[in-house]
C-alpha cells in the first residue's frame, strides 16, 4: 500500500524527533554535571582551622559514630548497599540504603562534622551503583574504597524481597582521607546553595573530577553518534525526495513530448 505523501514525510521526520528528544536530554543532565565540574575545578582549599567564609575543599581524615557497622559486620565509618536481582543482562534494585550520618572530618588540628551528609539526604554515590545521577547536589566517590558482594541477602534486609538478590556494600573505612567540598558554617560543613551541595571523595577530589570527566566524555560520545544518525538519515531523505522529484519530472517531459 502506497502511503499518502504527508505520512511518508510524518515517518521521515519522526526518527529525526526521537534521536534530538534522546539528545537533548543526555546535553540537558550533561549540561548540570558540567557545571558542578567547573564549579569543584574552581573550590579552592582551605583548613578548617581556617575555614573558608564560601565553598571550599577541606581535607582529613574521616571519623564515624562509634563502633558503627555495615550490614556485613565490618566496621565502617559509613555505608552504602544496595540488593539487586539479575535476570540475564537485566538489573533490577530492589532496594538501596545506608548508614551515614554523623561523619566528622578531621584535620590541621580541628574537626567538622561533615552536615550535608545526613538520613534525610539521598546522595548519589559513586562506584556504588550503576545509576548515572551525576546532577545531585551531593555526591560521594567511593572509588577505591572497601566493597564486597555478597549471594545472601543479610537478614536485617529480609524484606528487600532478596531471597533470590544479590547483596552489595561499599564502606567509608575509619581513618581514611578524604576530601570534602562544602560550606562551612557554624562549626559544620554545610550544604553550599546552587548546583554542587556537597562532595566527599576518598583521596582527592580531583580524582573525583576525573571520573565525573569521564562519565561526560561518554555521554559525548553517545551524542556523536546520535548526531551521525540524523545525518545519515538526512542524507538518506535527501536521496530518496530527490529521486522521487527526478521521477516526476521525467515523467512530465515524456508526457508533454
């Protein structure tokens, strides 16, 4: 069956539709992620013995309540778990948490309780998951950092519906250095207001700047090849109006002649 002339424009147009739709959202999350890169690039350090009246990079070591444990039993500064369940190369969460809340950072003789990391936050946490939110406000890279996986679901997390899941956690070790983006504010580092909320990296946040990098080239290469797919199917438009065009008009002259 023969299309009508506006439908078979309508499906030329409608992958050109979906490929910018897809694209404009991964510039749109991109976009915010690239901003609180620059605005991490831009923190300078500071000591808390000396803290900073704006956003700033304050380093230490990073404490925890005391004789807190993960769901495994190892102790932990903070944690971070998730239970998930695989059916082929399908992954699905059934349920993620954690225990961190009162972090204290300490150094240069001072200590800080690390504020913006508190149960009412849900901060997206690097290296942790597979979940790309890399626009939070607040972030924790734990790149690096202590992990383990295990086939049984603890009990505590009976109710995860992890009978058939797999249980993972990822630990913010006792005495580890840190770097912690923030605003300091009545004896605390708080959340800063705009994008960037507040960052925790194990080592540097420079190396979280990197994996943040990363992530973005990714993304820029997805792009690329979003924009490849509209130029070849302009390409391919063009191709195919432009022989229909040269038909028709070769079938005007044969009838006039």
């Amino acid at each position: 069956m023969k299309l009508p002339h506006g439908a078979s424009y309508l499906w030329s147009v409608i992958p050109i539709a979906v490929v910018g739709i897809m694209g404009s959202l991964a510039f749109t999350q991109d976009g915010r992620s690239l901003e609180i890169l620059g605005v991490h690039s831009r923190a300078q350090h500071a000591s808390l013995a000396a803290p900073s009246r704006g956003p700033a990079i304050y380093s230490g070591v990073i404490t925890g309540p005391h004789n807190r444990r993960a769901n495994s039993g190892a102790p932990a500064a903070a944690t971070f778990w998730w239970v998930d369940r695989r059916s082929g190369k399908n992954r699905t969460v059934s349920c993620r948490g954690g225990s961190y809340d009162g972090l204290v950072l300490r150094g240069d003789g001072v200590e800080a309780p690390v504020a913006f990391l508190r149960a009412n936050v849900v901060p997206f946490v690097v290296a942790a998951t597979d979940n790309n939110e890399w626009e939070r406000p607040v972030v924790v890279d734990l790149a690096g950092a202590p992990s383990d996986d295990f086939d049984r679901v603890p009990t505590a997390l009976a109710s995860c519906d992890g009978r058939d899941g797999r249980y993972h956690e990822h630990r913010l070790a006792v005495g580890a250095h840190v770097e912690v983006y923030g605003c300091f504010r009545d004896g605390a580092i708080r959340e800063c207001s705009g994008v960037a909320g507040g960052a925790l990296s194990v080592g540097s946040l420079r190396d979280h700047r990197v994996h943040r990098a990363e992530d973005l080239r990714e993304d820029v290469r997805f792009v690329s090849v979003l924009a490849l797919i509209v130029v070849v199917i302009s390409a391919a438009q063009t191709l195919v109006f432009g022989a229909r065009s040269m038909a028709l008009l070769t079938g005007r002259r044969r009838r006039r002649s």
